[in-house]
C-alpha cells in the first residue's frame, strides 16, 4: 500500500511552481465568481449556479487540490520527517480536504439524481461547512501562537506582531462565522404552492409572520427553505459579521503595508504618495463599503448596492494584493539556486496562494450548494498560508548563509522569524542538553544537582534579553 502510494505521488512530482500557480489562479477566479453570485453583484439562475457548483467542486476540490496536495507533499517531505507539526497538519489536512470532496460528490449526484436540495443533503452540507470552519480556525490559531512566540524572540519587530494579530483575528473570524451561522440562524420550511418554480434568492428582509430577518429563501416543488435570523438576535448577529473580519482585513493590510514599505525602501525606491494611494485603496474602498453596516442602516437603504460593490472590491482587491506581496518577495529576494533557497522561494509560493484564496471567506455559506463549496476552500487556504510561513521559518533557521543572505536583502519579515525559530530550536537544545548532563552527572557523583530546568530557562530568557538589548534598532540599520 505505501509503494503504491509512493508511486503514485511520485507520478506528479515534475509538477512545476508555474503549473501551481495557473491552478491556483484558476481556482481563485471560481471563488471569487461564487463570491460575487453570493453576493448579488453577478445574475444568477438554478443552471448558473449548477455550474458553478459542479466547476467549484472538479476544479477546488479536485483537479486543483490534487495537483497541490502532490505539490505540498513534493517540498515539504524533507521539513515532514523532522518537524511533527508539519507532518500532521499536512497530513490532517488533506484526509479531510478529500473526505469533502467524497461529501460535495454526493450531494451534487443527489442534485441531478432527486433536482432538489434536499433536508439530508442541506444537513450535510453545513456540516462541510462546520467542518471546515473548525479546522481553518485551529491552523490560524496555531499560525498566531508561533507569530507571537517569534515576535517575542525577534526583537519585538513591528511586522511579527502585525502578521501575529492577523493570524489570531482570522481565526476568530472563521470561527465567530461558523457559530453564529449554525446557532443564530432558524431553518423553516413550508410546502412550496403548486407549480412553483425552482430558484433561490437572498433577501435581507425583515418579515413579522417568521419573527425575524429572512436571509435567504430556497424554493423548489415541493417545500420551500427559509434561513431566518430571529428580531432578537438580529443587532448581535450583525455585529458579530462585522468587527472581527473587519479587523482581520485591516491588520492584514497592515502587515501587508509594512512588509512592502520595508521591502521597497531597502532596494532604493523612493515611497512616495504613489506607493500609499496603491496601498490603501484596498482598505479605503473596504471601509467605504461597509459604512451601512457600521452605521446600523437599514437593509432597504437605497444605495446600499453601490456600497456593496465598494466593499468587494475593496475585498478582492486586498487580498490579491497580500498574496502579491509574498509573490514579489519570494520572486526577488533569493537569487542563488540552492535546493534551499529554491524551497523558500516555494514556500513563499505557497503562502500568497494561500492568503489570496482567504478570499473565499468573503462567500456566503448561506447558499448551500456552491456557496458552502467555495467557502469552505478557507481550510486549504489557511493551509498553504501556514504551512508556506511556517516551512520558510524552518528552512532559514536551519541554514546560516541563507540567513546572512536574507538579511542583507529586503526580506525583513522572513529574516526575523527565521532567526527567532532559530533561537527557540537552540533553547529546546540546551535545554534537552542539561536535562541530560544533569542525569548523567548525579549518577556518576551521586550528589543531586543544584542545576533545575526552571532555573536554566530563566538564564536563557535573561541572555536572550540581554541580547536584544544591544542589537540596533529597525531605524539604525
């Protein structure tokens, strides 16, 4: 079975960086069509949105994983064999990334088998979209626990922070999404009037006969589905849809803003109001875009529709600039051709697919067909995101040229975590020396050792700050 598996791995390894990345982008136009439909910024009919479903399903979760998972499983099997990390998130990820795919495969047969979604087809269904919810927001979780311990060791870098609070506020997000989806929104269900007619709209209307604000109304021929937000809840289910994405998006692009600003001013470019306008046209037309929700107007506000395309394209066009951002590094700042620096530059890949595709958070999940499908293509981007950084991390602080090489250049993001992973690995090192020794010498003297591992922690923390204390500040270099 695992020679099997080998060969057939094996079969894809010539896949290239270039194939990855049209794959990708193929992928990342689907979503953000679905996107768009969701949204009601594209027509939409029941075939378009067959379509759409069936192409998110063959391309996202099919074609386009495979060729990524054969990928990611290519150059990551070196950092796999020694970090346990890797090894079980790469692993654990993709046994549920094709479990969804044998569930989407089901419900779009029982689509063209039954022509309806049905009760047990919309029950599986939220769950895909639970699923993948809950393990996006872990992998996110752990991203921002191994941001903030680097930003601890890398001499408290702005940029470590930044990308820290991003990571942490996503998964709040995702996680925030899921539940408010599952527990605050009523599914009711009525008979459907003889001879209706399929088709589904998001309606945003506050109808007394259901107690609330009807989300999005299903009809086929024989019941008709209703998600309904009941009146009561309906000012925390708002809020909690809008403060913590918000805040992802803004440290994102904060993030974002600093790691180009360093990036551009170290290769002698001049960063003059060009540079801003560029960099904060994603967050203006965003901000821009979602004033009536901030201010609490009502759904039927007239101009709500032209807000709504402000805001996704401020959407869109802020994460395609995250990605881009990872793409111009990872293109520049490593000219030698090392199978090291070659496997950064792959990392880097990895992570702006990763980070563009956050995009299909942006997907209602309400629609429950290619809806859910596209949104829940967050937990394969978390993970290229995740596994992207956290491999560049790894490779940098295992190859010393390749560090002096990166700080000397433009990527200060990357030189930062690289030498703070460096540090943590050193500690767990002397710390594992001195468990030792110390073992080793009170059974050859027999005299217990005054030598405890708290105290030893302690004294690498004081070395450590005692370091930081004399290394030149962000300004002076």
């Amino acid at each position: 079975m695992l020679k099997l598996r080998g060969n057939f791995l094996s079969s894809g390894t010539n896949i290239s960086r270039r194939a990855v990345i049209i794959t990708a982008s193929i992928m990342i136009v689907i979503v953000i069509l679905d996107l768009l439909m969701t949204r009601q910024l594209l027509p939409y009919n029941t075939t378009s949105e067959t379509i759409m479903f069936v192409l998110t399903v063959i391309v996202g979760y099919g074609i386009g994983s495979w060729i990524l998972f054969v990928y990611t499983t290519k150059i990551s099997r070196d950092l796999r064999s020694k970090s346990v990390f890797i090894n079980v998130m790469h692993w654990a990820t993709w046994t549920i990334q094709f479990l969804l795919l044998g569930a989407f495969l089901f419900v779009v047969a029982s689509e063209f088998y039954f022509g309806v979604h049905n009760h047990h087809t919309r029950l599986l269904t939220t769950s895909i979209f639970a699923v993948s919810s809950i393990s996006a927001s872990i992998i996110m979780g752990m991203l921002s626990f191994k941001f903030l311990s680097w930003y601890r060791l890398s001499y408290r870098n702005l940029m470590v922070l930044l990308y820290g609070i991003a990571a942490i506020t996503t998964a709040i997000s995702i996680a925030e999404d899921a539940g408010v989806k599952i527990l605050f929104i009523n599914v009711i269900e009525e008979k459907s009037p003889a001879g209706t007619l399929p088709q589904s709209d998001f309606l945003y209307e506050t109808d007394e006969k259901y107690g609330g604000e009807i989300q999005y109304k299903v009809v086929n021929r024989d019941v008709t589905t209703l998600l309904v937000v009941p009146t009561e809840n309906v000012e925390l289910y708002d809020s909690l849809n809008l403060w913590p994405i918000t805040l992802s998006f803004i440290f994102r692009w904060a993030g974002t803003s600093t790691l180009l600003y360093h990036y551009f001013k170290r290769i002698g470019n001049k960063l003059g109001l060009m540079f801003w306008t560029v960099m904060s046209l994603p967050l203006i037309l965003y901000l821009i875009g979602k004033m009536p929700d901030i201010l609490m107007l009502p759904p039927d506000y007239p101009y709500r529709f032209y807000f709504r395309i402000l805001f996704r394209i401020g959407t869109i066009g802020g994460n395609i600039l995250f990605g881009l951002a990872f793409f111009i590094i990872g293109k520049n700042i490593i000219t030698s051709r090392t199978v090291t620096t070659q496997k950064v530059k792959d990392y880097l890949t990895i992570s702006a697919v990763g980070i563009i595709m956050l995009v299909s958070f942006s997907v209602s999940a309400l629609q429950q067909t290619y809806g859910v499908a596209a949104h829940s293509l967050l937990l394969l981007a978390s993970y290229l995101f995740a596994l992207g950084l956290y491999s560049s991390a790894i490779s940098i602080s295992h190859d010393i040229s390749l560090r002096q090489s990166i700080k000397k250049s433009t990527a200060e993001l990357l030189s930062n975590i690289g030498t703070a992973q460096m540090e943590q690995e050193l500690k767990k090192r002397i710390l594992k020396i001195v468990v030792d020794n110390k073992e080793k010498m009170e059974e050859e003297s027999g005299i217990s050792s005054s030598m405890t591992l708290e105290g030893t922690k302690e004294y690498l923390e004081q070395v450590i700050s005692e370091k930081q204390k004399y290394v030149p500040s962000d300004k002076s270099r």
